[in-house]
C-alpha cells in the first residue's frame, strides 16, 4: 500500500505506502490498510458502533495520529474494480462544503471497502432533535433555523456547483449530522455509485426512505434533483415541528406530517404545527414561512418545485415566499393509494408480487410492493443504530 496526499491537497512525503497499479490519477484519497481501521475500532467491537443506515455500519475510531474519525464499513462489495471504485472516491473526495461531511480517505483492500469520516460530536438530526428522550441538547429556533439553512446551502452546492452536478437520493434526518456547534453536515452524499446495482440501503429497490421519497421517483424512477427538493421539504417541516414525517402512533388524521401540514395551512393555521417544546420562543412569522417554503418544495409537480438556491434565499429572506406559488403537496395517502393500485396490476400481469421500477440511472431494479407498504407504515427512531454516515 502506498500513503497518498492526504484529503484536499495536503502533501505526504515521502510516500510510505503503495498500491500496486492503481495510484495514477487518484490524487488525493488517502489509503489506511484494514489493520489500522480494526486497531482504531477495536476490532469493529459493538460499543464502538455509533450507527447503521443503508451504505453500511459505522464505527468510531480513534486514528494513529490520536484523531477520532467515524469509520463506514460498507454494506456490499462494490461490482466495480478497485479503479473504478477508487475514481468515484477520489471524486467525493474533492468536494469541500461547511456542511457537509468531510471524507478522511479510505481502505480497499480484497472485499473490503472502508470509507473514513471526520467524527461528528452531536450525531444526527434523527437521534437528537427527533429522537425524543434520548437527547439533551436543547433546539431553540435560532439552531433550528441555522440547521435548515446550512442543509439548503450544501444541497444547493451539491446540486448546483458540484460538477458533475450529484444528487443525493437519501436525504433524512438520520443523514444530516450535527458538530459541537450543531453545525449540520450531509453525509452519505456521492455514495450511490459505490453501491452494486442488485443492492440497496432501505427495503425497496428504489435508493432513498419512504416518507421522504417523492413519489414520482418511488413510482415512476423519475429521478433529478427535483426529488432531492422534495426530500429536503419534508426534513424542513420535521425540524419546524421536531416531529418524524410519519408516526403511526397518532390519531388518524395527525400520522403523516405533510398531510397535517397541508392541512393546517388550508386553514391559516400553520403557527399550530410548530414545536411546543419551544415554549413560544421562536419567530412565528419565520416558522411558518420556513413551513410554507416546505409545502413549495413538496408539491406534487416536479416542475413546481423551487431549484435549491431559491430555496436558500427564501431561507435567509433574501427572497419573498409567494403564498399564490404553493399547491397540494405529493401526500403519503395518494404515494400508499398509487403504490397498492400498481401492486394489484402487476400482480395480475405477472402473477407475482413485485413489478418493475426504473432506478433513475443505469439500471432497472425490482422492487417489492408488500415491502414499500410496511416501511411507509412505520417511523422509528433507535438511540443506538439508527446514526447514518
């Protein structure tokens, strides 16, 4: 093994470490054997498992240089050859935000793919803001604000600046990690590729979590960075009202997030979503503009959905929310009615329980319908597991 330059341009000389035929053109990635990850994991050892999402399990390490770092052992053996793999690495990691996650290097080493972090303080939106009781840490509206608009902004970066353009396809609160300053940071982003085709990280075929999933991509495979807006839409209503997009829990009619809000909103009456935990300490008029701009990222038309840099100004107000603009979002009852009249028509076309889906990309994938159902019925929340990198 060969030591590279280290992340974003920093220099390592000389080289202590090689890897035989495939080092030219990858730049700046740098490489830790297998043994340094197990030493810094001890052994991948349960306590030090800070979370499981779909692209794999993630442990906390501590480095040879006493760094911590957040250590993602992936979840399939990539398809790709080492090349191929380490060109999309090299790719994610030349891509430098203020919010989002910064990758250290990685370990490629026979069938591991191993990917390190920059370990994160205040783990995930879902584990803290979200994850009721199993957090301390107090979300005032000025942190919440600061937290919706820091994700718009590295969206809007990875959407916009990024060349080639990248869509995320996973956008959740499990996904949007926390600093000591609650600073948010995307993580998982540019991973699609490092996936084999026949693998996903939620129950369908379909990369990303239903409840968060625009149903043009869940249904039809229609995947741009318009279903990435979506996504972001029905985050930034979660964390206006610190409650999951979906809570079975509740009485019929309060279940589905999206729903209640654009329900209340029909009825001018959207102050009454917001988080009571804020005891009345929060802007009224900037909650519910930040709901509003939710509902517009959320429309059932793709079309209508605003791109992510307008997104950012109508955040920070540089930009005026024009309440004329907004329509009936793409709500989970009409996404569940859609998804069981497709189950019954490929059931009666091709005699089983699963149809077709066009991933949005380079493949079609199979997806089954039972499956969508039960994961859009549920929304769960674990202290230990449920931490995605």
């Amino acid at each position: 093994m060969t030591c590279f330059p280290s992340l974003f341009g920093k220099k390592v000389n000389p080289p202590t470490r090689r890897v035989p035929d495939i080092d030219e053109g990858i730049h700046d990635v740098k490489f830790y054997t297998y043994k340094e990850l197990r030493v810094a994991t001890e052994d991948f050892i349960d306590s030090n498992k800070i979370g499981e999402g779909g692209f794999g399990s993630v442990y906390k390490g501590r480095l040879k240089d006493g760094k911590f770092a957040a250590i993602k052992v992936l979840s399939a053996e990539s398809r790709q050859g080492v090349r191929e793999f380490l060109t999309e690495i090299n790719v994610i990691s030349e891509i430098e935000h203020e919010n989002l996650v910064k990758l250290y290097g990685c370990c490629v080493e026979g069938s591991h793919r191993i990917l390190v972090y920059n370990y994160l303080e205040n783990n995930s939106l879902a584990q803290t803001l979200l994850g009721g009781s199993h957090s301390n840490i107090r979300f005032d509206w000025r942190a919440r604000s600061r937290i919706c608009i820091g994700v718009a902004r590295g969206l809007a970066f990875l959407h916009e600046e990024v060349r080639p353009h990248i869509v995320h396809r996973d956008i959740k609160a499990s996904n949007i990690l926390l600093d000591k300053d609650l600073s948010p940071k995307i993580s998982d982003f540019g991973l699609a590729k490092l996936i084999p085709a026949n693998m996903t990280h939620v129950s369908t075929r379909v990369a990303g979590t239903i409840g968060y999933l625009a149903p043009e991509y869940a249904i039809r495979g229609q995947l741009t960075r318009k279903a990435d807006i979506y996504s972001f839409g029905v985050l930034l209503v979660e964390i206006v009202s610190g409650r999951c997009n979906t809570n079975t829990r509740l009485p019929i009619g309060e279940q589905y997030l999206l729903e209640r809000t654009w329900e209340l909103y029909e009825r001018r009456e959207l102050v009454g979503l917001i988080d009571t935990s804020l005891n009345g300490e929060f802007d009224a008029e900037e909650a519910c503009r930040f709901l509003k701009i939710g509902l517009l990222c959320t429309q059932d038309s793709p079309k209508l959905r605003p791109s992510m840099s307008t997104v950012v100004k109508m955040l920070t107000g540089q930009m005026d929310v024009n309440d004329s603009e907004i329509s009936k979002p793409a709500l989970i009852s009409d996404f569940m009615d859609l998804k069981v009249r497709v189950a019954e028509k490929s059931k009666a076309n091709m005699n089983s329980s699963s149809c077709t889906v066009s991933s949005g990309s380079d493949n079609q994938e199979t997806t089954t319908m039972s499956s969508l159902t039960s994961t859009a019925a549920t929304c769960t929340f674990t202290a230990q597991y449920d931490r995605s990198f």
